[in-house]
C-alpha cells in the first residue's frame, strides 16, 4: 500500500505559485483563442444558452419558478465538463494543429472514462444542491406554501422569510459552489491533457487551489459575476461568456500544473 502511494505521488505534477491577478492574463490568452476561432466558441456557448431556455420554460410549466435559481446553479457546477471541446480546442491552438469540430471532440474522448466519472460527480453534487435548495425553501416558507405562478414572486416578497432564505440559501450555495470550484478548478482541463485519473486530477486541482488561494478566490469571483451578468438577459450571454472562460480555463491550467 505504501508503495502504491508513493507511486501515485509520483505521477501528480509540480504546481506553480503566480500572481494574485494572474486570471487577467488568462482571459486575455482565452478571448485570444476565442476569436481565432469564433465558431467552436459560440457553438459550445449556444448550446448552453438552448438549454437554459428549455431549463426554465420547463420550470416555469411545471409551475416551479422559485427553482430556476438553484436549477441555474448547474451552469456553474457542470458547465466545466461542457467545456471539454473548448479545452481540445485551445490545446490545438496551443500546439499549432487545426481546430475543427471533429478534432474537438477529442477533449470528450481521449481520457472519456474519467472524465464520465467527473461528470457523475459533478452532476451528483449538483443534484444534491437542488434537493437542499428545495428543503431550506420548505422549512423558510413552509411545505403548504402555494399560490398562483403569477403570484409566486410577490408572496415571497412579502413573507418575513425572504431575508433568511436568501441569506441562507446564499451561504448553502456558496459551499456548494465553493466545493465544486475546488474539485474542478483545472481537473478537468488536466483530463483531457493528460493519461491520468479523475481522483488524481481532483487532487491536483485541490493543491492548485489550495497553493494559490488569491489567484483562485479571485478567478472564482470572475467566474461567478461573469456567468451571473450572462444569466441576466434570459441566459443569452452565456453564448459569449461559456467560450470565454472554457478557453481561459484551458491557459489557468497551463499556466498552474508544470
């Protein structure tokens, strides 16, 4: 046993230490990559901005408006594992190769079976989220809380509940959001670089993000302000954003894990 973990410390890379404002330069290096190759970029994000529309037209029919935001969540927890064909796509760039659709589809299939695991586990913490989010918004408005669809958003307003909700809901979300940056921050990009497994690559994101905490808790908020200004205008800037930070992420990788 000890021999196996000195083996697989042995195979996790060297990481490297970098500016506090270091993410600057990874959006620069992606929105590079971005524009030489627009139409893989807008495709990704496209089909991102499809899906929340379905997402919430879905919620809204079934009557369940207040879910769009945790359901929303999803786009910051699994939206990484989306962007696996952006990751390729850099790397062939990167590599002076050429960058089509074909070719992209390498980043989901070279290392496809870790990346499924990541994918379950991603979707797995995602769901978990979606099932607390649904509990806090029971015990804070009760369990027989129910009223007109057209009537949901100024009932909530006025219940002496919302604050708690919101502070709560925020805080739970948070952790989860948290947890989720941690596990994927570069795992992700590393999979589809790299031979290696979904636990190793975990633990290598973990160390990244753990040896650069201001990097990191700044690309986070990047991320987050980002995706959320996206949201706003019914999910259509998440076109451009999705494609900006997928290729950034790419160049945050290289840039972190020697």
């Amino acid at each position: 046993m000890p021999i196996d973990a000195q083996t697989a410390a042995a195979r996790l890379p060297a990481i490297r230490v970098v500016r506090p404002d270091r993410p600057w330069a990874w959006l620069t290096a992606g929105w590079r990559d971005l524009m030489a190759n627009p139409q893989i970029g807008f495709f990704y994000g496209g089909g991102l901005t499809v899906i929340g529309w379905v997402m919430a037209l879905l919620l809204l029919w079934a009557q369940a408006p207040w879910f769009i935001l945790p359901a929303s969540a999803g786009f910051f927890i699994v939206a990484p594992l989306a962007a696996a064909g952006l990751y390729e796509a850099s790397r062939l760039r990167e590599g002076g190769e050429p960058v089509t659709f074909a070719a992209c589809m390498g980043g989901f299939t070279r290392n496809g079976a870790q990346l499924a695991f990541m994918g379950v586990a991603l979707l797995l913490l995602h769901l978990f989220w979606v099932r607390v989010a649904a509990l806090i918004f029971m015990l804070m408005f009760g369990i027989n809380f129910g009223t007109a669809i057209e009537n949901v958003p100024m009932a909530m307003l006025r219940s002496p509940m919302l604050l708690p909700f919101l502070v709560v809901g925020t805080a739970v979300g948070a952790l989860f959001a948290a947890a989720a940056f941690a596990i994927s921050a570069v795992s992700i990009p590393m999979l589809v670089d790299r031979d290696v497994s979904a636990l190793e690559a975990i633990v290598v994101s973990v160390r990244v993000v753990a040896a650069n905490p201001g990097a990191m808790v700044f690309w986070a908020g990047l991320i987050v302000v980002f995706t959320a200004m996206a949201m706003v205008p019914f999910f259509l800037g998440l076109a451009l954003v999705v494609p900006l930070i997928g290729h950034a992420t790419w160049h945050a990788y290289r840039d972190l894990v020697e």
